[in-house]
C-alpha cells in the first residue's frame, strides 16, 4: 500500500467507523482506525499516515486535542475533522489549527470527496517541497540540495534539511542551487535565518550553482560574501581543504 494512501480514521461511533472504513477502502486507501483519541493518537504516532480523520465530540480526549496532539508529532499530517452542524465555532478553531478541512454529519459523498482532494492535494505539494531540499553527505561536507522555488513555505523543509546537515558533524556545510532554483524575498529571509544559525554554532560555509545576480543579493543581505561563492559543490569542498 502506498503510505499516501494510508488514513486513520478516529470516532467513537461504531456504525459511522464502519461507514467511513467501507467508502475508503472503495476510494482505494488503507484504513486504520481507532475508536477514541487516546488510542488514535497511539496509533498515528506508530504508523504516521499522511491523513487523519477524526470526529470532534469524542469522551475523553476530543477532535481538537487529538488535531493538537497530532500536529505536534508531525505538522504536515493532514487532518479532516467531523462536526456536526451547528458546530461551526468548533469547526474554525480545528481550521485555526491547521485543520485541512472539516466536514459535517451526517457525512455525503461528495462532501467527502472534496474534502479528499484537497487533503491528497496538499500531501503531494507537501512530497514536491521535501525533494526540492535534500541532503547529501560527502564525508567532508554535508550539502543542502535547493531545486524549484524557495519561498516562505519551504521554512519548515529547510529547517527539517538544517538539522539533518548539522546532525552529519562535517567541518562544511555547502549550500547548493541547482539551475531550476528561484528565490524570493520570503526564501531569502528564511535562508539569512538558517545562515545565522549555522554561523552562530560555529559552521563552516559555502555557497554553490548561484546565478550572478542572486551572488549580489546574498552579498547584500550578508548570506554570504564573496570568497563563499563557489560554481560547484566540488569546489567548495575543494577550496576548504587545507592546504
């Protein structure tokens, strides 16, 4: 089974529990379920699936403390909650919380649906950002990969890519743009950010595959300087080495 095609489904009701189990089973997901909150969260946390469904009015731990919970082992999960109508208040706080969607009882199909879409959609855009930063360790060097757009919402990939990068303990951390790399003012900022950390622990850097124009930018904004700018990955580590 694809895992982004695995969701768990959490509600106290038996009958709407099978409900849910059978229409995505049809839609072609692997189901897991759990019959309170308590046992959802244990559940997610074992097998992390990019999808949660879960009924907001459940005794004991409830939708949003499950939302919270969930969110906080893993923020990019997807998470559908189930209200009933008339809960609209309890509905925007779940969306305040990064909730993906919600829908309400009793639940139709094409309400379902949508919510599906939108749910599956972002998992994809999600899965794009993670392969536009990646993470290479060279022995002698650890290299933070950028292909595609850096923008704000690739702040929490590149910390995730950072913390990978660090955990390597090589001496240099090479920051590396391949061609199809753009970078707007969001990007820059979330790049001067991680730059002031990697300075502040004492790391090594460099800068390679960087256009001429965005060498000028990083410049100004004090990414780096010019002796950092280097045309590839090999000859950043090339000119660390000591001579």
């Amino acid at each position: 089974m694809d895992k982004d095609r695995m969701v768990l489904l959490i509600d106290d009701e038996k009958p709407t529990l099978n409900m849910f189990r059978l229409m995505l089973g049809v839609y072609g997901y692997g189901v897991l379920t759990a019959e309170d909150g308590e046992e959802g969260v244990e559940i997610f946390a074992a097998n992390r699936p990019p999808l949660v469904i879960t009924d907001i009015k459940m005794p004991g731990l409830n939708g949003i403390e499950v939302l919270k919970r969930i969110k906080a082992l893993d923020h990019r999960t997807e998470v559908i909650v189930i209200t009933g109508h008339g809960d609209m208040d309890l509905a925007i706080e779940a969306l305040n919380l990064d909730a993906t969607d919600f829908i309400n009882k009793p639940v139709h199909r094409h309400a379902l649906e949508q919510a599906l879409q939108r749910a599956q959609a972002r998992i994809a855009l999600a899965r794009n950002r993670e392969r536009e930063i990646s993470v290479q360790d060279l022995g002698q060097a650890a290299v933070i990969r950028f292909q595609g757009n850096v923008t704000s919402h690739c702040e929490p990939f590149l910390q995730e890519a950072y913390a990978k990068a660090v955990a390597l303990n090589r001496p240099l951390l090479v920051l590396h743009f391949e061609d199809s790399a753009s970078i707007n003012g969001a990007g820059i900022s979330c790049l001067t950010q991680l730059v002031g950390q990697a300075r502040a622990a004492g790391i090594r850097l460099a800068v390679s595959g960087l256009s001429g124009n965005f060498r000028q930018v990083f410049e100004a904004v004090g990414i780096a300087g010019p002796s950092d700018f280097h045309e590839g990955v090999e000859a950043a580590v090339a000119a660390a080495r000591p001579s």
